[in-house]
C-alpha cells in the first residue's frame, strides 16, 4: 500500500466508498443523501491536502484530508478526516493513512490535531486514543446513530 | 431594544463591530484580516438564521445566528454566533440575543446547542454558564490570545 497527495482525477475512485459511508449515517455528521458534487465540494475543497491510499494494484482504498480546523489565532491546530473503503478494513489502512496525516501536519508546523465530531461508537475510536489522542469531552445525544438510537459526538485531540 | 432577522440591508450596519470584534483576534477563531466579502459569506451563509438588535435609535447593536452544527444524522444540535457592538457591552444585548436565539432554536426543533470555540477568557462565557450551557471539554493551548499567550477553546452545550 502507498499513500500519495490525491488530483482531480482520484475523485471518481473515492465517491464510491464516500457514498456508501456518509449513507451508512453510522460515522459521519453529514447528509446521508449528500450529491456527488456536494460531496467532492466537501471532501476535497480549497485549503484542504488530500491523500489517497492506494493498494498494490493501484487501487484506491482509502482517503483522507488534513486542514486547519479554524482560522485566525486557532489556524495552527489541524483537523482531520479519514475514509477507508468498507470492504477493505481490518487491513492497517486507516492507522497507515493516519500516521501519514500526523506527520505531514508536524512536518506543516501544526501544533495539534482536533477531530470535532468522533461518533462515540465509531471502532476508529481506539484507534485514534491508540495514536495518541485523547477525549476532551463528549457532545451528549448529538448524533442519531441508526442502529444505537442517540449517541455522543467525542471531541478528540492530540498535541503534534 | 428590539431583536429581528436580519436582511440583507443590514450587513453594513453589521460589519463595523464585525471587523472590530475579528481583527482583535481575542474572541473569534477567524482570520484578522477577513474581507468585508468574506465576511458577509462567513456570517450570513445560505442555511443560516440571522438576526439583529436594534436600540431604540434603530441602530444595530449586535447581530447573532443560528444554524445546525453539523449535518445529516447530526444535524438537529444548532450552533449559533454571536456579536455585540463594542461600544455597547454592558447593557444585556448579548444575553436578550442568546434568549432569543435559543428560543427560536427551540421552536425549530432543534434538541441542543453547541459552541465549538469559546476562548477560555472570553468574558461571555460567564453568560453562557448563566444561560445553562456547560463546558464539555476544553481543546488546550488550541488558540493564540494577543495578551493571555495560548489559550483554550472550549466547546460548551446546553439541552433546549
């Protein structure tokens, strides 16, 4: 597996799986009927690095992108996101593209990583405290989860 | 003191303690520098409801909005912003428009609100405590204060 900066052209080979997880509505605080063109607005907008993950084939199995997560006096924390293609997890990509993310944003003079909105039932959530990030606290009921009725929204940091 | 939504005629009226309240870069996490067009987009986006105090002059004082925080399974928590002329803290603006924002939020079926970014010396967090709203958890040294050197950013929630 190789992680690179994603172009233009990655798009067409992220929606599948972006689709299938942002309509699960099980991970992510977006619209689970969010268009494909609103979705790649999203996901790769301005301001935003974009990675992909590719496999050995060349195939993409994963993304993820890393911005500033205000602006202004807070622009040195970063925040982050990250997919992995459903059918291809248990397989080391989200932790490869998260150290990749760590360190591209250490090595881009963030002081800080912050997810904002880390659904509390997520397993992404062990992998997250496994890489250092700990749980400042906890949005209570904010997140209709389909199968586990209302659950929090972690807020989740880790200093780089 | 009166509270109305805003339209679009008002923006001028809003963007003189707007851009006071931003370039001080000791309360909001935006860019100092954000264009008057920027700004506008930021505070009046599509999907936003926003509203001005008015004194008895028909000067606006203070403007606020409200919005979901996040979207699709999310996206009944609201967020709101607010902002109050300067020269004009001290005579309850900022609390009539947080009574009212959070009444309207009620009203639209929102369940909570939620700050993502309440600088820990921001005076009005005492108002919001005052309010019901309790600090969820504190992102550390996540925002840098021109006096106070880096502060925290906390996220504050209250039931509706």
């Amino acid at each position: 597996m190789s992680i690179r900066e994603a172009v233009a052209d990655d798009w067409p080979r992220i929606w599948p799986f972006w689709h299938r997880i942002v309509a699960a509505a099980d991970t992510y605080a977006w619209d689970p009927d969010t268009s494909e063109e609103d979705a790649r607005a999203l996901w790769m907008a301005p301001g935003k690095q974009v990675f992909v993950a590719e496999d050995s084939s060349g195939v993409v199995v994963g993304s993820a992108y890393v911005t500033p997560n205000y602006g202004g006096p807070a622009a040195d924390v970063a925040n982050a996101g990250f997919m992995v293609d459903p059918d291809r997890t248990g397989q080391g990509i989200g932790r490869a593209l998260a150290e990749h993310i760590l360190r591209t944003a250490k090595d881009d003079g963030y002081r800080a990583m912050v997810f904002n909105a880390v659904v509390e039932t997520n397993p992404a959530v062990k992998l997250w405290m496994s890489l250092g990030f700990e749980i400042v606290g906890t949005v209570p009921y904010a997140y209709a989860h389909p199968t586990q009725g209302r659950v929090g929204l972690h807020i989740m940091h880790r200093a780089l």
